[in-house]
C-alpha cells in the first residue's frame, strides 16, 4: 500500500465542527504510523485474522475511516468500534464519513466493555494526560481479549517515560518502537490480572471548598482545583442570583456544584463536550447532594440549548487546542454566550490575561467591566444588550 493512500484521505479530512485554521489539521503522523503499523500486522495475521478492532482517541475520524477504507486486507472488515471523549470529534467522524461518502460501519461507543469487548487489537491515540492513560489501559486489560495488542502512539515531544510505566502496570509486554517521522508507537500485551473495581472514578475532598470532587483520568486537573476556577469563585458572592445558570466548559463541575450550593433557588447547567467531564460533574453534583438542582450535558458549545434561555453563564475557557495555543476555542464559546443569554443576562468570565478576549466579550456580549484581576488572570462580567 502506497503512502499517498492515506495522504490521500487525510488531506480531504476536516476538523467540523470543531475550531477550523490554518495552523490546524485534521490528522497527524501518529494518524498514519498507527494505520501503517495496523495494516502489516494485520497481514501478518497478528494478531489472529477476524480479530476485532477497537479505536480510542480517534480526533476526528483518520483512524476510524482509515481503517475502513485503506486496509490491506480491510482493517475494518467486520466494522470498526471507536471511543471519542468530545462530542466535536464524534460529529465530525460522521460529518467526514458522510461527506467522504463512506459507509458509516463504525459504531460510537463509551470507554468501556461494550466498545472492548473480543478487541484483539486495539489502536489508541496517546492522550496528554497519564491519568487518562491509565483509565485507557485498566478497560483494554479489563476487556479486551486476552491475546489483545494495544498499539498505542504519539508525537515524540509529548510522550514520556511515565507512559512506558503507565501500560507496564497493566500489560507484562511493553515495547517502545523507533520513531518515525517524529512519532512513536508503544506496543503492549498480555494483560495482567485487575483489580475488581476500576480506578476511576477518582473522588478527592477540596478542603477550602468544603466539597467532593469525583474525576474521570481525562478530565483537566483531576479532583485538584486550577488556579483560574480558583480566581473566579474569588467573585462568587458578587455573581448575581438567577434562575437558570450554566457552568460552560464545565469539567469536574465544581463552579456549578459551588453556585447550585450558593443560591438555592437557581438551576444549574453543567456542559462540557468531554463525555469523562460530563460523568464527572454529574458525580461531583451526586457526591455533594446537589444532584436535584443541577443538570449534565454533552454539547458543543451549547449547541442543543435554546437562545436567550439563561441569566448567568459562567466561563473558564480554554487556551490550548490539542497541542496549540489558541483563542479560537474561548472565542467559539463566547460566541455561543451570546446567543444563549438572555438580553441582561451576564457571562462571567476568567482568562489568562495575555489572551485579551475583552475585545471579544465587548463584541460578541456586550458591555464588559473587569471585575479582578491577578498577576495571571482577568475575571470580567459581560452584560448581554437587547441587540447583540
């Protein structure tokens, strides 16, 4: 099989509806020496031929469709099972398929036995985190078949030792291959004995807080509190008593747990495009009896709720997108703000101060005034007017 195959399908791949730039790809060289590795294994029937495939990490479809389509033999022959954690990746593994014309004989699944279950290969993106690694590694080990190969890659740059130590906990076979174009795959077999309960959920207490913080490994910053989060419940006795309040990106769901416990008459809406933040909040908000008055859901920058629905939004946006730097992702859920808030209706937002979204929040909401301000952070209160 020719290189330019899966150069071929890459370069017609998009990231929607997920942020789209210039500077921002749909694929990258793990993409291809995941699907290559796969493919001469699979001829050399290793593992066993009719063995089950299993895709976790899959950002936006390069592995899955991959799979389907560029086998040698067909990778995909009996159908492709995929674990994606945002909703983004998800919709635009369909929206590739469908635009690519290519039969949708993938089906989306929860990390978990359902997606696992028989897999006797199973291809994984490397994600940044060892603790999601390490949720990733307990459900292949726990079940998958136990002649699985985990072929699990990334960039060279972000990989680390930790990783190697990671799937040795779980797997008695684990070899580093060379690097090839600036990735490396890690291949890991015979899954050791596990524990009967998983790891994860993890539940730690934050004593500051007064509050049970449950974590799934992929969540960002586990059971801790970050700093930004941190700056803005500073500002909690300030943020105005409303009916209906959303906590945007909400990770473990500690802004909603803390506003739902502050005002008692408030609905609160926890969303994040992360499935393993999603079950988070939803058993942060259980663990601290607020479960009643606080609502979970995976969107896309809310994209299933209705316009002008709620009074109070509250937004620590992120920076990063995969290994990026980049605004587009805060500006995309400012953006959804506007939309979503009642003219009157407020967006609480903490952002590091380099970012300069006040242009942004002025444009896309409305009048702005800077609430507080550290050597790190901006904590701003935006109105929404009646014409934004």
């Amino acid at each position: 099989m020719a290189d330019t195959n899966f150069e071929s399908l890459f370069a017609r791949l998009r990231r929607f509806p997920d942020v789209e730039a210039a500077n921002l790809q749909a694929w990258d060289a793990t993409d291809k020496l995941l699907l290559e590795t796969a493919v001469e294994m699979h001829a050399a029937a290793m593992p066993h031929p009719g063995a089950r495939l299993a895709v976790v990490g899959d950002r936006y479809g390069a592995l899955t469709l991959g799979a389907l389509t560029l086998g040698a033999p067909n990778l995909g022959e009996g159908g492709v099972r995929v674990h994606q954690d945002l909703i983004t990746g998800e919709r635009a593994l369909r929206s590739n398929a469908d635009a690519l014309g290519i039969d949708a004989n993938f089906e989306q699944l929860p990390l978990g036995a359902e997606l696992l279950d028989g897999a006797s290969l199973v291809l994984l993106q490397l994600p940044r985190s060892l603790a999601e690694l390490e949720e990733i590694a307990d459900a292949v080990a726990r079940y998958a078949a136990p002649d699985v190969v985990l072929v699990a890659g990334g960039r060279v740059k972000h990989m680390s030792l930790g990783m190697n130590a990671v799937l040795a906990r779980y797997f008695e076979d684990v070899q580093p291959q060379l690097a090839r174009q600036k990735s490396r795959l890690l291949l890991a077999r015979r899954p050791k004995p596990v524990p009967a309960v998983p790891p994860f959920p993890v539940t730690g207490t934050n004593e500051e807080l007064g509050l049970a913080v449950c974590a799934r490994g992929a969540v960002f910053a586990g059971t801790g509190l970050d700093i930004g989060t941190r700056f803005l419940l500073d500002f909690l006795p300030q943020m105005p008593p409303v009916t209906h309040a959303i906590d945007l990106g909400c990770g473990t769901g500690i802004l909603a747990a803390m506003y739902a416990r502050a005002n008692p008459a408030a609905r609160v809406t926890a969303t994040d495009r992360s499935a393993a933040a999603i079950d988070s909040a939803l058993a942060t908000a259980r663990a601290n009896g607020l479960d009643a008055r606080i609502d979970v859901l995976q969107d896309d920058a809310m994209s299933s709720l209705p316009d002008a629905s709620a009074d109070l939004i509250l937004l620590n946006p992120p920076f990063h997108l995969e290994a990026a730097v980049h605004a587009g992702a805060g500006i995309k859920l400012i953006e959804a703000a506007g939309r979503v808030l009642a003219p009157g209706g407020e967006l609480w937002t903490v952002f590091n101060s380099h970012l300069h979204y006040r242009p942004a929040l002025e444009r896309l909401i409305g009048p702005t005034r800077e609430v507080g301000r550290n050597p790190k952070f901006t904590v701003t209160a935006s109105v929404r007017g009646p014409h934004t």
